[in-house]
C-alpha cells in the first residue's frame, strides 16, 4: 500500500539536521511497494532518499521523495572461505558491518561506523582507513526508475572509483539500488587472511588496544578514531567527511614539500599521490571556524558542522570560503565529496 505524506519535515532524516520539508514523502519498505510507489508518481519527477548521510539539503524539496527503507541480509553463495552476503538497500552500514564482525566475516572492519545506508555505498564508493567498497563489492540489484526493469549489475559495471561510480555519472538518475552483495572471507574457517593496518591511526590504536589485531579490534580501533574526530550526528549535524581528499601528481606535490616538510600524503598510483584535505583546511587555521551556526569542526577540520539552525546556504557558503582558503594558500582545489541537493 502507497503511503503518501505532504509538506512532510526531512530535519530527521538529514544527518545534517537541515531543516526542510518535502511537498510529498512516501516511505517504501519492500521492492513491491517501491515498485508501486514508482508507478504511482511515474509522471512526477522523483527524489531518492536513502540514509541522508552523505547529502545536503539546500531548500524544500518540491517533488516527491521516496525513501527506500528495506530491510534484510541474507547469504547467497559459499565456497571454501568465500561468503557472499546480500543486504537490502536500507540496512544500516555500520550495523551491517557489525553483524560480519559478528560472524567473523572479514573485509569491511576498517569501514565501520561509515554513517549511512547499504543502497547508497556503491553510489560514493565509500571508504575509510586504506579500504573502499569496490574492494569487496561483489554485485549490486537495480530497479530502473522508468521501466521498472530490475537488474544485475558488476564490479566492472559500477566503474568504481575515488568516492565516485556509475551511478554518479551515466546512470546518475537512472536505477535505484535495491541490494549490494558483497564478497567476504569466513574467518572460522581460515587464517589466512591479510588485515589492513597501515592507514591512519589504526597500529597506535591497536597498540593502545593491545589485544592482537583481530578484526573485531581493527573495527574497534576505527569506531575509536572515529568517534575520537567526527561528531555523533544526533548530538551536531553533520556528514562526516566534507570533502575529497584531492589527488595530485608528484611533482606538484614535491614543490609543496619544499615550503610544508610535515605535509602528508599517500600513494595513488606512480605519478600521483592523495593529499588529507583536512590537514590543508588545518594549515589554513581554519579548524573550529564557525560563521553562524555553520562551522568547521574543532576537533576534525574536514567535517563541517551545523550547530542547530544552519541552513543548506550557509554550510554551502563555508564550504565556498574553505575552498578559497586553500586554493590561495597551496594552489590545490578541493571538491565536496557530499552531495549537494539543489531544485
């Protein structure tokens, strides 16, 4: 059954906490009732809603949204070591890695506590701590949005790259994501299985740890770090990381070397090397830079912040200024990795 809501309030369900309304909002919690819901506005133009962490809301959103809130996991292929688990689109990301944490499946531990849901990982490709979903991305279903037709996509068919996938470029508009299946190994039966360890902060917090590194502690040691930088959206709006880590080639960035010997970096392929946007937004003193209610937050400058009543405009305008900052001061542009929703 279509369930249809007007003038409906997004402020929670925005990890920004914008405040903003939808003209119509019909939550769908099975494929059959999204299946229905898209024909019901088959004339309209539609907004997808999945877990509103990696999106901000400029103004009211005058079409309809739909939000794909279904739920499931279930295993769909074993071999050996390898398990393939499908999760339906509105799984929870971070629950759903602690569910193979749980079984001791391995291979998403270092993207624990990634806010947002399942049907919109392949979308931003996400990743943390030296691992992305095409790492362990085994397939996705789709609906399209016209024909309902569902379908199978690929690895190779995402195109996956840095925060960025088909879904972003050609199909942008054209599917829903309905499930991801991804590809996993069963610790229970092996221990033959290289963990990830070297990014970041992860050996100092398994070293504080001190308990082995396991990938309960690896996921542990990441939910630390993490909740040691970024805010818990229900207590600061907020998206989490604001922008890309901009990619650039090695001599652009040996000439940067020359003037800021402290300037970190990783490695990319052999011309190019991936710089923290957030320790460019730090040397820019900008770390708990707060115009209004919208800000940088003082413990992680890559996050910006809404502290109650910022509106899409202003978090948009601060992100603007810290891209001039940088621009002026090391001639790198930095790009919002969140997705900016303007009608």
């Amino acid at each position: 059954m279509i369930q249809v809501n007007h003038n409906f309030s997004l402020k929670e369900f925005n990890t920004f906490g914008i405040s903003a309304f939808a003209k119509v909002y019909s939550p769908t919690n099975s494929i059959e009732q999204l299946k229905e819901t898209l024909s019901y506005y088959r004339r309209e133009t539609i907004f997808l809603l999945g877990g509103g962490s990696n999106m901000l809301i400029t103004q009211d959103i005058e079409t309809a949204v739909i939000h794909v809130l279904i739920k499931g996991i279930k295993e769909v292929y074993r071999e050996n070591t390898t398990v393939r688990l499908q999760a339906m689109a509105g799984e929870n990301w971070h629950e759903f890695v602690m569910y193979c944490i749980s079984k001791q499946y391995a291979g998403v531990e270092n993207l624990a506590l990634i806010p947002g849901n399942i049907g919109t990982s392949p979308i931003q490709n996400i990743g943390a701590y030296g691992v992305e979903l095409k790492d362990v991305f085994y397939s996705c279903t789709v609906l399209d949005l016209k024909t309902q037709e569902e379908k199978t996509l690929f690895l190779d068919d995402c195109k996956f790259g840095y925060r960025d996938s088909i879904f972003k470029n050609e199909a942008k508009g054209k599917y829903v994501i309905t499930s991801v299946t991804l590809e996993l190994t069963d610790l229970n039966l092996t221990d033959k299985y290289q963990v990830k360890t070297s990014y970041g902060a992860i050996q100092e917090e398994l070293n504080k740890l001190n308990k082995g590194e396991s990938i309960d502690q690896i996921a542990q040691a990441v939910i630390n770090i993490r909740s040691s930088k970024l805010p818990d959206p229900k207590l600061l709006g907020n998206s989490g990381s604001f922008f890309k880590n901009p990619i650039i080639n090695k001599a652009a960035y040996h000439k940067l070397l020359e003037l800021n010997d402290d300037i970190p970096s990783y490695p990319v392929n052999d011309d190019q090397v991936k710089v923290p946007a957030g320790w460019l937004i730090d040397k820019c003193g900008l770390k708990g830079y707060r115009d209004g209610d919208a800000a940088v937050h003082d413990k992680q400058a890559l996050v910006l912040v809404n502290h109650g009543n910022a509106t899409g405009s202003d978090i948009i305008n601060l992100a603007r200024f810290i891209q001039n900052q940088v621009y002026s001061k090391f001639g790198i542009k930095i790009h919002p990795e969140v997705n900016l929703i303007k009608q």
